[in-house]
C-alpha cells in the first residue's frame, strides 16, 4: 500500500504520516526532509541562498523522484499548488490522501508553535484567505478527503485504511 498525503499546514500530515506508516509497515518519507537530504542544507538556508524558486525546483524534482518509493509520502503544505506539483499529482496512480481541516483548528493548533511563523505571521484571517486560496488544488489532486478536526491521529489513519482499501 502507499499515498500521499496532502493538506494545509497543520491538518497532520507528518503526525497521521508517521503513523499510517508504522500501521501498515512501510516507510515514511516527509517531502520537506528529502530536499533537505538532496540539498545538503535546511529549507530556510535554501530561501536565503537561493530563494523561493530555486527551492520549488528542489521540491517538484524530489516529488517526481518520490513517487517511485515504496511507503507513504508526507508533502508541504504548498506543494499542490506549483502547477508543476499540481500536474504530477493529478497524473500519479497513487491514492492521494487530502487531511482536510478548518482554518480555526489550523489556528487553535499552530498559533503557539515557534517553528510555523507564517501561522503566526497571517494570524486566523490570513489563514483563513490563504486555505481558501488552497482548497481547490487540494480538491483537484485528492481520491480521498478526510476532515481531521475532531479526529484523533490514530482515528484519521483508520478512516485512510478503510478507504484506501475501497480503492483497491
């Protein structure tokens, strides 16, 4: 079995990722880690060095070299919407997974997290605009939409075992 699983910022990709992995024993791999690996130096050095398009012509190559690992792919947030991604996605015989969820449980989940400064930089309104501007790709690309909101992780990797087993 494998997926991608997509999803805006703090809808629990790597969390239900991580666990749906270790469920149905295979391996995880995080979009964001296999650049970092690839690249030799952290997402933020990649911005500063080299800016926003040079780091998604990293993440759209290891997309495109990820879809041929065996196991369950988490992907960024923003990965959907480069139109380049947006294709692979739509094309990929892979189940893709969207962890759907509200912009005030994004926000209940992130506002306090050190290490996601653009939640805390857009504030709830700004959340709210931007998973708006977002949630057609998400729709676009996705075989199965799970709302996470009131779902535990453990509850969300149920639901995709269940369904991806429909989709067999």
């Amino acid at each position: 079995m494998k997926a991608i699983l997509v999803g805006f910022m703090g809808s629990g990709k790597t969390t239900v990722g991580r666990l749906l992995a270790n469920q149905i024993q295979v391996p995880y791999h995080d979009l964001d880690d296999v650049i970092v690996h690839n690249a030799g130096k952290s997402i933020q050095q990649i911005f500063d060095d080299q800016g926003e398009d040079t780091f998604r012509m990293l993440e759209h190559d290891a997309l495109m070299n990820s879809l041929g690992d065996e196991g369950i792919l988490g992907t960024g947030g923003g990965t959907p919407i480069q139109p380049a991604n947006f294709e692979l996605l739509l094309q990929t015989t892979v189940p893709v997974v969207l962890l759907d969820v509200l912009p005030e449980t994004i926000w209940a989940r992130l506002r306090g997290d050190s290490g996601r400064p653009l939640a805390k930089k857009l504030g709830l309104a700004g959340l709210i605009d931007l998973k708006h501007e977002r949630d057609d790709k998400y729709n676009q690309v996705s075989d199965i939409r799970i709302a996470t909101d009131s779902l535990t992780p453990e509850q969300v990797v149920k639901k995709i075992v269940q369904e991806l087993s429909v989709l067999k």
